[in-house]
C-alpha cells in the first residue's frame, strides 16, 4: 500500500545553491542500438526528464555532467553534454564522468543490442527470406553504478518505465539493481508519458512501502525540481 | 557504365507553374514498427530529401500530399502533410490520397515489422532468456503503387540508398519495383547521407545504362528541384 507524502511543490527553485560543491551524473534519452547501416533498434524517449533534471540540479548549484543519447532539445544552461548513441557508449561515458556525488539514470536504456550487427544494409532480395534477429543483452547503466565499489556515488537514482503493476515492478527493480531510490512512472499507452510534458511519480526509497511516496501528477519540469528538493534533503 | 547527364542546377525554380493541374504524392521519413509499447525498430532518415521534394513540387505548382513517418522538421509550406508512424499506415494513407499523376516515395520504409508486437513492456528480469525478434516482411509500397492497375500514378519514382554497387542494385531494383525512375545515392557509413544536407544522385531511368544520369553532389534542396526540373520536362 501506498502513502502518500505530499511534498511542497510550489516552493520552486530552491533558494540559493543547496548542491553547490556536489558533482552529479545525467543521463538521459534513448539509446539506439544498431542492426545495420541503416536500421536501429529505439526506446520512446523525448529526453525531457533527464534534462529537465540535469537543468534543476545545475540551477542548484551541482556541477553536472549529462550523458544523452539522441535527442531533439536543446543544451541545459551550465550543463556539460556528452552525446552517445549506444548503451555501451554510455556505460563508457558515465564510467568516465565519476567519481559523483550523485547518480540520476533517467535514460531509456535498450536492454538488448542485436547480437551481431551487419556491415552492410541486410537486404529484401525478393527470396522470401526473412532475418531473424537475434539479440544480446546491453551492460545494465543502473545496476553498475549502483555496485562500483569505492567510487559508487552517494546517490543512485532510478527511473523505472512500467506497463503495469508500477510500484510492485519498481520495488523490485530497487531491490535487484542495488540503487537508493527509484522513480516510477506508468508509460502504457494512452498515459501520454514518452514524448509527453507530464509524469506521475511513485518515489521508493526503501524496502518497506510505508516510506513509498506519490507526487501529484506535473509536468516534468516540476518533477525535476521536486526530486532536486528531495536530493538536498538527502544531503542537508 | 554511366553516362553523366548534366543537369543545368544553376536555373533554380522553374519559372512559372508547370506542374500545375498535377497530383503528387510523396512519401518522406522513416517507418517506426513496433516491439512492444516503448520500443521499436526504426530507419535512419531525417525526412529532408522527402520534404524538400514535397516542397519544390508544390513550388511547381502541383497538388501536392505529404505522407511522413516520424521526423522533426516543418511543414512544408502549401502541401497537405499525413502523418503515420507504420509501413501498413503509410500504404493506407498513400492508397487513400490515390488517385495521383506523380508519386515519389522518398520514405526509408521499413522492410520488416516484428511479427508479434508486445502488448506488454518486455521485461530484462534477470533469468537471461534473451528474447529473439520474429521479424515479417512490411507491405511494399513502391511496387504496389507501381503495380496499381488502373489507379498507377503516370509517373512513380522510387529513392534506393545503397552501401555497395549503387547502380547495379538500383537498376535491379527499378525492374523489381515496377517503376519510372530510381534516385539511387550511397548511404554507407562516412558517406554523411543520412541525416546530412547533401545527396549524391544516379537516376535510373530505363534498362540501358546509356540513359543513366549522374547528378553532381549538392544540397538535398538542389536534388529536389533538379527532381522537379526533370518531372516538368516529362509532363511537358
């Protein structure tokens, strides 16, 4: 069961530099992953929580690196951007961004690359054969972060993308991946999340659900800056 | 071997209307095909070459519909633009906007869909069973138009992006498709294509090479107006 703990969203930004001193890592937007020359496999991300996120930990004060895959937005004010395409790219580029004090993984990471990828276009040659794809399974960008030993940061931070059972699904995903806290949305269809302006967050932060927390329903510049609130409590 | 045609480029629009009283339709974009609610394979195509042809077109004074997958430009000034996300949702929107004199199928449609698209988000639970992607061959939209019967536009253009042997998979593939005329270019990796301002162009035209065309390379506007250059003298 759920409780709701209502967080003051209409403070705003919050006053002066609360994270000023912190490093913090961002990453955000899908990942494409390659089949061949020409065809890729994509996730459903618009990239604008992550960078709404990385903007409102800079606007307080973070020094934040933001690792994004391919997006259509522009640069966060203040914000270092490294730009990859594929999981392992980012893997590679966060892993090059650390130490941090704070971790936020909001992008939509493929889970699965295709196992070998063509060098030339595969081709429809009329011979009715059609390819099988088979895939291998990407590095897991949360999961890593979460269990690197000496040089883990203080802060992990999740995003867990549900269809169903969203607060059983991220608890769960908690649990396994090893990070502090998880931010779940519900993406089925018609909830008008990817590509969207509007997230309803389910925050879990711990192994019990009393601790569970829903945020109201807000556009996803808003939720940025109640989890950035909700990080400088943590560190305050 | 081909015989370099060359087109005079520095002519600009043409003066005047001349397709005026014409139906065009013109395909531009990538497809997207589903695996499952946040994923989905895609193409890499930006949809310039497609839209800047829509434009020089309706420039031209055609009557001219637009059918694009996802892509992140403008409107095309004057063109009535159909939106589709899928290979079978481009088919029936172009099948819709038939009867045309002139069809243009710039779009990099996908060739396979997933057989069995995911209701579901599919999951990375940790048991290692990697899923394998059953792929089925998408509606073919250029050799349908070019197979259409009474309903065949007088003119149907198809684009072939190659990574090897650029005109000999073009020629087969104009003779394959049924078509007028293939716009073939080089889209191997390096070539800067995809995504890029520039295009160069081989138009396939009949079965003899001696008739073969080879465009300088030049910005995806100049392509699209040479295109529309070349229609105008066809209907002229």
């Amino acid at each position: 069961e759920i409780i709701a703990a209502v967080v003051d969203f209409l403070e705003g930004q919050p006053a002066g530099k609360p994270l000023a001193g912190k490093k913090a890592i961002v990453t955000s937007g899908p990942t494409h992953e390659p089949i061949d020359p020409v065809r890729y496999i994509a996730n459903r991300s618009s990239g604008k929580q992550g960078h709404a996120i990385a903007a409102a930990l800079a606007a307080a004060g973070a020094d934040v690196t933001l690792v994004s895959g391919p997006v259509n937005l522009p640069d966060p004010t203040g914000v270092k951007v490294v730009r990859i395409e594929t999981a392992r790219q980012m893997l590679d580029a966060v892993q090059a961004a650390l130490p941090a004090d704070i971790a936020v993984c909001a992008a939509a990471v493929a889970d699965w690359r295709v196992a070998a990828e063509a060098g030339q276009k595969l081709k429809k040659d009329g011979s009715g054969v059609i390819p099988d794809l088979k895939l291998s399974e990407n590095p897991d960008i949360l999961a890593t972060i979460s269990q690197n030993g000496s040089k883990r940061p203080n802060l992990v931070i999740g995003f867990a993308a549900e269809t169903e059972n969203v607060v059983e699904h991220a608890r769960a995903k908690r649990a396994r991946k090893g990070c502090d806290w998880i931010l779940a949305n519900n993406v089925a269809p018609g909830s008008g999340t990817f590509g969207g302006d509007h997230n309803e967050i389910f925050l879990i932060s711990a192994v019990d659900a009393a601790s569970d927390e829903v945020w109201p329903r807000q556009g996803k510049d808003g939720v940025a800056r109640a989890l950035v609130q909700r990080i400088s409590r943590h560190f305050a």
